[in-house]
C-alpha cells in the first residue's frame, strides 16, 4: 500500500494534527490534506458526514487505504506500525509500556496544561476550566518533563519515539500560551533535539492570536 | 518469568487501579497487591520513594520482574503484550489503532467526565473542575458509548479487547458519580457482557461516600 493513499482531515494550528503532520514527516510520508474549520464555525466544514469518520467530530482524522482512524494517539500508534518498523513504535511489552506511559502524559498532563493554556490565550477554547488552572497544570507538567530529560536524552528508550512526537507539540508551544520556558534548560534542550531530527517539520508561525510571546 | 513477579501498588476504590486488577483477572494473573492511601493523606503511604516509582507519584504501579509500570494504558498495553498474546491487544497497526482510539477515549472523555464526577461527589477529588462540568462531559461521553455499543458488541475488533477494559471502569461506576444509566440501554447491555467474561473481577462494593446512589 502506497503512502499516496493517506489524507488527513487537518487544522493548521491544531497541536493535534501537527503532531500528525510531524509524524508523516519523519517517516517521510506522503499525504493528502483536507483542511477542516473549527468545530462549530459553519462554512460547510467539518463536511455533514464528518461523524462517520470520527465519533467525536474532531480533527486529526486520518483515512488510511480507506479507513478513518481518530484520535492522536491512534493515528501514531497506526503510522509508526505500519510505516516505522519498531524504531518508534517497539512491539515488546516492555518498551511498548515505556513509550505508552509519555503518550498518556502527552494527552493528559501536557494537553490539559499547556495545550488548553495555548487555546485559552488565543480565545479558541470552547471547553471548560480557566487560564489559571491550566497553568497550574502546565507547572506540573513541565516539572515532571524536565526530570526526564535532564537525565534521559528522549523520554521512552533512549531514542526517538512517537513519545516525543506527542510530547512535544504543545511544549514547543508554551510561549504562546504564556508560559516561559527559561526555568526548563533541560526540556528545552530536548525540543533541539527533535527539531534537529532528519524531516523534521516546523510548527506553523504564530498568529498572534494569544497575544505577545512569553519568552 | 512466573506471574508471581507482579507486585501492584493499589487503592482499592481507585478506577484506574481496579481497570488493572480487573485485566490481571481476565489474564488469570496473580500479584501482589501494595495498599497506598491518598496522595497528602501521609501515614507513611506512599512510601517516600514512591516518586522513583512513578514520577506523577499516581496509583497504579506495577512492579514486573523488579521493574516499575505507571500510567493505566501503559501498564494494561504490558499487561496485554506480555501475556495476553495478540487477544486483547492486536499487534498489527490497523487493530492496534482501532484500540488505541477507545484506550484515549477513556482516560478523556470518560475519565473527565464520568471519573471526576464519582470523585467529586465522594468529597475525594484534588484537581480542577466543577461537577456540573463533569456532568456535561460525561453526557458527552455516554452519548458517544451508546452509538457506538448499540452496533457492535465490543468497543474495537468485535471482541473484548483492553479498550473494553479502560472504558468499563468508570462507566460502571456512573450511579456512585449521581449519573444515570437508564437513557443508555446499549451501554448497560455491553457493561453485562463485560460481566459476563470467564475470570470477570467484580467492582468494590459502593461505601456510601458520595450519597445515594442514581439509579
């Protein structure tokens, strides 16, 4: 199966899908795009049938030879499996475990802090909670990720994993939702080091929507 | 490597701990069991160097051939791996991702929505958040369930898998969270087959603390 037969259902700045898109990149993927606008905007977009490709009508969702895969992490697990032998994705219980444990990280800690805090500022948050808590949240997580890396080069394996890749979205972000990374030298030696990976993809610029940058 | 190696650092009422002991029982697994308190609630529980175990310092942990496991998904992805075969847990990429997509959903939308509600009710929740926020994501949740379950019997696969696992948990403890089952048909027909498994672990009996029950 050739990868020309891969489309994503994509938001530029989503966090989310661009840690897909990151993903496509390093493993050198080809790709169709079918831009999507926010949930609710109109325009014709997410298209009527958008809940038949994903039960919670968000975006990334990938078709894969004609199926529809949702969800982040899903849409990882599916791309370094089928077109990443074991190097970031390993199939032993144990290093699938390790790698598994920063995927969960990424989605709860690191999205409920820093990724709410990015939406929040730019007024594109249409959950729950405030700016406050989710900077509380971000605290915490970066905290936890500096002991990682200051101690580990990459956070599952010492390697690059699809950990990083979920991991590092919305930290590479942080400045846009007001959180300064000066106190995490370690984690922000990390982020070099995946944005010095081969194919590596850089985050789309800033809109300006949160306001200035927190540096 | 004898199941006897596994060592879980539980709390009873805990859902995240009782969705691994329930998928120890679907294995057939024994394991010791290591009671920690409350995070805050001191008496020496956790033990001061829980931290080396689990850097968010969370239950559950599981302690296999001397090596710690922390993160639900990830100590039920080792748990599937290592001796579960490819049952529980596919190993090819489009059965992995079909799993992997409900394993998110149930540590998002029902953890969120169904989990924080029956911790909040009990007086027993930390974090963020208000119950009628838990209330409206649950509903959420519960809606995305029922079309689901009301078409196939399991989450992924058309058999039990570990997604079934992760999202019974909270699921069955709804009436403790004040959330009602009876709209929900599909789900409480799939919550029976999910009991009705070979070596199926009952829940803890309810104590009461979050008020009566809804029914």
């Amino acid at each position: 199966m050739g990868s020309a037969m891969l489309k994503l259902y994509n938001r530029e700045r989503s966090g989310n899908c661009y840690k897909v898109r990151l993903m496509l990149s390093l493993l050198g993927l080809e790709y169709e795009k079918v831009p999507v606008d926010r949930q609710g905007k109109g325009r014709n977009n997410p298209p009527p049938d958008f809940g038949k490709l994903s039960p919670l009508r968000q975006v990334p969702v990938l078709i894969a030879d004609g199926r529809p895969y949702w969800g982040t992490i899903a849409i990882l697990v599916y791309l370094a499996r089928k077109h990443g032998g074991t190097g970031w994705l390993p199939n032993d219980a144990e290093g699938e475990a390790e790698v598994t444990q920063w995927l969960s990280f990424g989605q709860n800690e690191i999205f409920y802090g820093l990724g709410r805090a990015r939406s929040m500022r730019a007024k594109r948050w249409h959950g729950y909670g405030t700016l406050e808590e989710a900077h509380a949240i971000a605290a915490h997580a970066l905290g936890v990720l500096e002991g990682r890396v200051a101690e580990h080069d990459w956070l599952a394996l010492e390697r690059p994993t699809i950990a990083d890749v979920a991991c590092y979205s919305y930290t590479v972000f942080a400045p846009e939702g007001g959180i300064s990374l000066k106190s995490y030298p370690a984690v922000r030696a990390w982020l070099e080091r995946i944005q010095a990976l081969p194919r590596y993809l850089p985050t789309p610029p800033y809109d300006g929507a949160g306001g200035p940058l927190v540096e």
